[in-house]
C-alpha cells in the first residue's frame, strides 16, 4: 500500500518455543493439573448467582435415570414406563426398570490445531483453549461426573475415555499437553477441524449427556458442527479469539513471523475493516443461538483475559428455565 507507515506485529510459533515462553506460547502437563486448585467462576449453576470454586453442574436434559431392563409389568410399577412396544407385542403388560445414574459424562473438546497457535496480545488462543478445557474438567469433576476429552491438533485427534474423579481430568490434561508437543509436526491423520469430529463426538457424548466445545470456530464448517452437535443434547460453547480475529488494525503493513517464517499482510480502508468485523460478529451471534436454542450457553474470552470468572451470555440456569417451561408446555 503506497504511502503506508509500516508495523511490526511479531508472534512466534509454539514449535520453536523455549521455557521463557512457558504460559503464553505453550503450557505443560503440570500447569494443567496444577488448575484443579485456580478459583473459576462456573456457569453450570443451576440457580442463583454464578460463584466461584468448586460447583454442582446444573442438570440437563437427562431424566437422571439409565435404562437397565424390561420386565413384566407388577402392581405398583409407575405407569409412566410401560413399555407399549413389548406389551403390543406379546398382549401382555411389561415395563421398563432403570438405574439411577450416579455419575454423568461430561465431554471437553478442545481445539488447539495450527490455527490456534496465535495471539497478538496475552497467550496462544491454544494454551487459552487448554485451560479453558481443564477448569471445566476439574469442575465436573467437583461435580462428581466422568470426563472424557476430544483434543484437535495438527495430528488428528486424541480421544480420552470417560472416567470417573481425577483419572478423567489427568488423561484429558495429558493430552492437552501432547498436543503441544506435536504442535507444528504433520501427523499421519493430518491437522483435523471439529467438522471431521461431529461423528466421534455424537457417540461420545449421548443425549443427556454435556458436551462443551472450546476454540475460535474460524475453521471450515465449524459453526455447521456445533449445529449438529446441538441437536440433541446441550452444548456449552466457549468461542476464544485475538483482538486482531475481531478488528482489523488501521491501515498498514504489519509483519507477522511464525516457524516458516515472515510475511507481511497488508490491511485495507475502512469498508474491509468493517466486513472484516461483521464477519466475526456474525459468527458469535450464530454460536449464542445455536447455545441458546437448545439449553445451553456460550462464552467469549479474549487471549488477554483470564477465563476465570467469566460469565455466560445468557446465564446458563436462566436458559434451563426456560427450555423447561418449553418442554412443559408441549
């Protein structure tokens, strides 16, 4: 752009990163752990004011009880779980029994692929993600539920398994950690986006069960995922971004260094500014409805804030609310 002043804006790649960048460009194993103590402000209340530490996620959908058997109907069963196909079936009455669940999933997908290794200002929209996705593990795990974990990276993705109390928080944070080890490696699954994890994320996390999903959702068919995963059980949508994701800088030349090297973009006037800044706007009022429409919530948090302490727009037990005045009303 002639007659422009020129800018250096420098970000480095976690690839080449050293201990001096430990907390901002990458974060270890202990780090994550070491979060199960951080205070966090949990938007899983169920009702009154959203508060700090540990807290009792919110019930959801699920009628709290898992389908165990069928068997023949016997005076005094609730009539609510008869089971209609079975007795039309055989002419005789049978009802279904179920267990009441102790422990219910709670599913962390976390993006942290090459795109999120980026940040004008604070940290790394990936270490921001991680430690998004382990306060929320930790507080399931106050909550007394099984974590599970799905973390996108460069290599794919890596799926932990539900497990109860620490043991599901530890394999989540674990591979958290590994995904920055591998960051700006080619894996042999090659870099994954959410879309690639719908099918995967849909067996994981069954209806009734929390699925919260943590990125920047500027990869392709991302908000077309977390539609799709909305459709069935409620999702809580945590959307991290640069201040440069949201506003284009003033007009200029502005070099920006990563492993392959430097380039330098130039910035246009002030209309691509303001379609830059739609775009993105567009994208977050999308996430909020998809949340909102289906019990959930959603969340933005900026590399340079702590996400501690955050709240959800709407309130999450004001979404509740409302969903079961809904379902009630049907």
């Amino acid at each position: 752009m002639a007659g422009a002043a020129q800018h250096d804006t420098v970000m480095q790649d976690v690839s080449s990163d050293t201990r001096p960048g430990r907390g901002r460009t990458w974060i270890g194993l202990p780090e994550l752990l070491a979060l199960r103590h951080t205070p966090f402000a949990s938007w899983f209340q169920s009702g009154g004011e959203l508060r700090s530490g540990p807290a009792r996620l919110a019930p959801l959908r699920a009628r709290g009880m898992e389908f165990d058997e069928v068997r023949a109907w016997q005076p005094g069963d609730d009539p609510r779980h008869m089971h209609w196909k079975a007795t039309a079936r055989t002419g005789r009455p049978y009802t279904k029994l179920y267990q009441e669940e102790s422990e219910r999933p709670t599913v962390v997908c976390a993006d942290l692929t090459e795109r999120m290794h980026f940040a004008t200002v604070g940290s790394f929209k990936s270490v921001v993600a991680a430690r998004v996705a382990m306060m929320i593990a930790w507080t399931a795990v106050a909550a007394r539920d099984r974590v599970s974990g799905l973390v996108l990276s460069t290599a794919g993705f890596d799926i932990t398994p539900p497990l109860p109390g620490r043991r599901g928080a530890q394999r989540l944070a674990r591979a958290l950690a590994g995904a920055f080890g591998n960051a700006g490696g080619n894996g042999a699954n090659g870099q994954a986006e959410l879309i690639d994890a719908v099918p995967a994320l849909q067996r994981r996390a069954p209806s009734g069960s929390r699925l919260v999903l943590v990125g920047d959702f500027m990869g392709e068919g991302c908000i077309d995922a977390a539609r799709r995963l909305a459709a069935h059980r409620p999702l809580l949508i945590v959307r991290l971004f640069d201040p440069l994701d949201r506003d284009l800088p003033p007009p200029g030349r502005y070099a920006v260094r990563d492993r392959r090297g430097e380039t330098v973009f130039r910035t246009g006037g002030e209309a691509a500014r303001r379609r830059w800044r739609d775009e993105f706007l567009q994208g977050s009022r999308a996430l909020a409805e998809i949340a909102r429409t289906h019990g959930g919530a959603y969340l933005e948090v900026r590399t340079d804030e702590d996400p501690a302490g955050r709240h959800t727009s709407p309130p999450l037990h004001a979404v509740l609310r409302r969903a079961t005045a809904r379902r009630l009303a049907r």
